[in-house]
C-alpha cells in the first residue's frame, strides 16, 4: 500500500471511530437540562415539616420567582444550542502569486466563494469543547445570580413573613463531533452536509438561606429550618447537603447534573460561484436535535448567504453576508410562558487568510450574529415590605430578573493556523473568543478540523 492509500485508509478508520461514538451517543439524563434548574430550585427549598403543622412546601418557587431561571432556559437552549458547529469542509486551494496555492478552507465564519471543482469529494473531520461562561454581565459559575422566594401566607403568624434566598450558580459545557461531506457537482456547484454529534451536560449548585424577617421574634423557633437529619424528607436527598463546618439549620446546598448525547441539527449546505470571486448558497438546518436538552434549536432554518473572496498575493481576504429565516419551537420544557418561537437572525462576518509558506496560513475570522426577542437578564435590588420584625420594608439584593425584550448581537473572534499535511491532508486550529458580553457567551474555544480531499 503506497502512502498516499496508507493516509486515506487512516482518514477514513478515523471518521469510523467518529461514526462509533455517535452509535453510542444516545445517553440521557432522567432530569432534561431543561428541567435541571426549575427542579433543583424547588428541590432545595424544602424544609423539615415543623412542630406545627407541615412547613415543607411553604417556600415552593412560583412562575413569577423563577422567571428568570425560565428566561436563563431559553437563552441557553436558542444560543448554546443553536452554537455553531466549527469549521465547515467546503474546502478549496487559493490561487496565489508565482503559480503556488495557500491552503485554504471555508473553515471560519467568512468563507471563501471557492469551489472544490467537478467531481471532487471533500470530507472533514471537526471537534470543538465550548463552555459558555457569561450572559449579559452575569457570570453563571459566580455567585451572581439569586432567587428570593417569599413564604406562603398560609399561618397568619409573623412566620409568614419569613423569605428563603437562594444562590445559583451553573457550569455549561458543549462537546461536538462532527462529520462533514462535500461534493464537487460541477466546477461551479458544490453540495454538502455536515452532520454534529453533541454532548450538552450542565452542573448546578443551589444554596438556600433562610432568611428570618418574621420567625425572629420566637427565640428558639423550629418552624423554618432544614431536615437535621440530612434531608430525608427530600425527594431527591443525594442533590443536597447541609452546609460544612457543622450543621446549619437555616442553610442547605443542593448538586444537581444534567448531561444529553446525539445527533444534533444536520445541517445540509449548497454553494454557487458566481462571477469572478463571488459565491451564492444556501445553508438549510434540520432539526434532528433533542430540543429537551440543548442538542437542537427544534426548527427549520434557511440562511441563504452571499460570499465574497479574492487573493492579494499571501493574503486572501473574505467576506460572507446571510439572514436566517426560522420555524419552529425551543422545547415545551423551558417552564413558564416564555416566548418559545426561534427568531430569525442576521449574519455577517469577515476574514483573511496569511500565507506563510505553500503550506501554512494564518487564519482570521470576526463573525457577528444578530437575534431578535431575547429578554435582558440583570441582577437588582428587590423591596418586600412590611417583612421585618418591625413591618419594616427588606431589601434583596442581587436578585434575577428578566427585562425587556431586545436585540442581542453576539461577536466571536477567532484565530489560527492553516496547515497542508503530507496525504492530501488539511489540518486546522483555531481558538474562538467572545467579543463583547452582550447574550451567552463562550470562555476561549480550541477548535479543531481535519480536511481530506479525493
């Protein structure tokens, strides 16, 4: 077997190992992600039944409370999972100076109007590990976002006028795999589809406090406190714990993990070179993700997309211009009446490849995407009144809470590097940053594709 086989029959065991794991990707939590946060909430504020009566369900979170954790859903399921897959395979040499080609791909958000040409097959290989650190000014594994839950006035005591407050605090991370297949249908037309295996998992901390602006005035009381004897009562005890360093009456921490494996939205793609350095296409998403925890946006998109690129020696500036129309629906499962429609979105990014060598390029890509409809989410200072001992007003501070309806405009950066690998080989790294806090955004992402072409 001659090398360049030796390289093929590597490429293609590595696809099948891909295509394995995707075989096994149909794991699923018993919890959705979608579900994660609203149950964790109510799961941590159970408190021990009282002498009196049963106080359990007294601090139960309703709609209004967990509006914002409602709103955290919703954004999380339209922008992490709706997060782009990573470099595409829509690759293609680019002509330079003196009759050398740079190695090129339409691997960034601004890719090139190249075609692979007639007849030729192109298959790529990509992975990419996301962990979405903020929303707005919110950073999720902070202690940045709390619930205040007020008591149910159920016993006409000054008890009633208890509040619990609860901290939250939530790390998301997103795996994908993906397979991607481009066909030359002609030197002008080319086809393709890239198919992502996701792996979605979140890990949520809920600390609750008791907050005592009416069961104060009873030295001793029993009524508000969690279980001492480890949360039995709870449904869910392994969640939660006592706080360490000693048994705290008034405080309580609850774990709770959500974590969904498959096939995500495939998406299939189509390219026209039109005249000179100008490409027409159309990318359409099917949506074959499980919407319950991320995997899928659960919609129809069509984002067709105008494509400009051209070579100024060793560089190769490109542009590409796209609108998103959409149908369909997040999940059911978000909770509360928020707004589950996924909107249309505006598209435009640019970048440049630098050639070093024949072999290597450097790699640029800034890419901005535009959504309608998201509800800002802030922290502030809510007012209960008449809640002390006093009937004087108490102030919570940090609370969540859902805005107005607004446009969020998000803008990755990326950079890397562009290599020609011996067997007709084409290997990339790049690493995506955010660019501004406005909606969800990534930590710095490592993003990785190998490209063979036949």
């Amino acid at each position: 077997m001659n090398n360049r086989n030796r390289t093929s029959a590597r490429f293609v065991a590595a696809g099948t190992m891909v295509l394995a794991f995707a075989a096994t990707a149909t794991a699923q939590s018993t919890t959705p992600l979608a579900e994660l946060l609203p149950s964790l909430s109510a799961e941590a504020a159970v408190v021990a039944p009282g002498t009196v009566g049963d106080h359990r369900g007294h601090f139960a979170p309703d709609p209004a409370t967990l509006a914002g954790v409602y709103e955290l859903n919703r954004v999380m399921a339209l922008q992490a999972g709706g997060f782009a897959f990573g470099p595409s395979a829509l690759a293609a040499a680019t002509p330079m100076a003196e009759g050398r080609s740079l190695p090129a791909a339409a691997g960034g958000g601004a890719e090139t109007a190249l075609t692979i040409g007639a007849g030729n097959w192109a298959f790529a290989l990509g992975y990419q590990a996301t962990t979405f650190d903020t929303l707005d000014d919110i950073d999720l594994r902070a202690s940045d976002m709390n619930l205040f839950l007020p008591h149910a006035a159920v016993t006409g005591t000054a008890a009633d006028r208890d509040l619990m407050q609860q901290v939250v605090s939530l790390r998301l991370n997103r795996k994908v795999a993906s397979l991607a297949l481009t066909y030359g249908l002609s030197d002008r037309v080319d086809l393709g589809v890239i198919v992502p295996f996701v792996q979605m998992h979140a890990d949520a901390r809920v600390t609750s406090r008791i907050i005592r602006t009416g069961s104060s005035i009873y030295p001793g009381q029993t009524e508000h406190q969690f279980d001492p004897i480890g949360g039995a009562n709870r449904t869910l005890p392994r969640y939660c714990s006592e706080l360490e360093a000693g048994f705290d009456p008034d405080a309580l921490q609850c774990h709770g993990s959500s974590e969904g494996r498959g096939v995500g939205d495939i998406l299939v793609r189509a390219k026209v070179r039109l005249a000179g350095a100008v490409a027409a296409g159309a990318d359409v998403r099917v949506p074959t993700g499980r919407v319950d925890d991320f995997i899928g946006i659960g919609a129809w998109q069509v984002r067709p997309y105008v494509a400009v690129s051209g070579a100024i020696g060793r560089v190769v500036p490109r542009v590409r211009v796209d609108y998103t129309w959409s149908d369909g629906d997040l999940s059911a499962k978000l909770g509360g009446d928020v707004d589950r429609r996924v909107p249309d979105e505006v598209g435009v990014s640019a970048g440049v490849d630098a050639g070093i060598s024949r072999y290597v390029a450097l790699v640029f890509d800034v890419a901005a995407r535009r959504i309608d409809g998201l509800r800002t989410l802030s922290t502030t200072t809510l007012e209960f009144p008449g809640r002390g001992v006093g009937g004087g007003t108490f102030l919570a501070e940090g609370a969540l809470v859902a805005g107005d309806a607004r446009t969020v405009t998000q803008t990755l950066g990326a950079g890397g590097v562009r290599l020609s690998l011996p067997g007709d080989l084409l290997g990339q790294m790049s690493v995506v940053f955010p660019i501004g806090r406005d909606g969800l955004q990534p930590g710095p992402t490592a993003v990785f594709s190998l490209t063979r072409s036949y």
